[in-house]
C-alpha cells in the first residue's frame, strides 16, 4: 500500500474519477478531515449523501453522487486549492468565489472546515482547500 502524503487532494481525484464514470458512489478511506470536507459537499448540495461504513482494517467514507434528471453532472469540476508544498491562506475580507459565487469554496478555519460563504458570515479567515464547481 502506497503512503498518500496529500489526503484531500486523493479524494477530490476519487470524487472525479467517480463522476466523469458516472459511478452511484465512491468509497474513500475514512478520516476526521475527509468526513468534514464531504458533510460540506453535502450541506452545499453536490452530493446526495454520505455515510460511515465500518470496516475490519479501518471505516470508509461512501459517498453517493448526484446527477440531474437525465444524468448530467452536478459536480462539473473539484480543484485543490492548498497542497502540502504550498499552502494558501486568506484573511476574512479576502475570502475568494469559485465560478462568481456559483461554485463552492472550501475552508478550514479555526472553527472548523466550512464553505467560503459561511466563512465570511462568520468572519473567519483561513487555509483555501478546494474548489467545486
């Protein structure tokens, strides 16, 4: 088994990869930061759902992906934002839009990770994780 030095950016590639496949689901390996960024894309609407499967060497993240009524794609593009090498932070004022406002941010912040426009409702900056589209 391989070490995964970028966590986030391995699960926004399943998300993908899962999707261009129009797959029903994704299952991801469990962790505190990935189930937080996944309860965010489901807050904001781009998954269906998420659920904790327990499993014997360690849980999962199952993610069920949502497409439209004649299977067109809600999630049409996730981009890393912050990696490992090269971290990017925002102050609170600063808070970037994805796509004009239509796309989503994600954030971690010290009150946890969040989208962009609950970031800003909260005035709260932070490390910009990812965009989805």
């Amino acid at each position: 088994m391989a070490v995964i030095t970028d966590p986030v950016a391995d699960m926004l590639a399943r998300i993908r990869n899962a999707n261009i496949a129009h797959h029903e689901r994704v299952d991801i390996p469990a962790s505190r930061l990935k189930r937080d960024v996944a309860r965010v894309l489901k807050d904001e609407g781009f998954v269906k759902n998420v659920e904790i499967v327990a499993g014997a060497p360690r849980d999962l993240i199952r993610i069920t992906l949502k497409y439209g009524q004649h299977r067109e794609r809600v999630i049409n593009g996730l981009q890393r934002i912050s990696r490992p090498g090269l971290r990017i932070y925002t102050p609170k004022g600063d808070i970037p839009k994805c796509m004009g406002g239509l796309g989503l941010v994600i954030m971690s912040t010290s009150q946890g990770i969040m989208s962009g426009r609950q970031a800003k409702r909260l005035g709260c900056g932070g490390e910009v994780m990812a965009y989805v589209w």
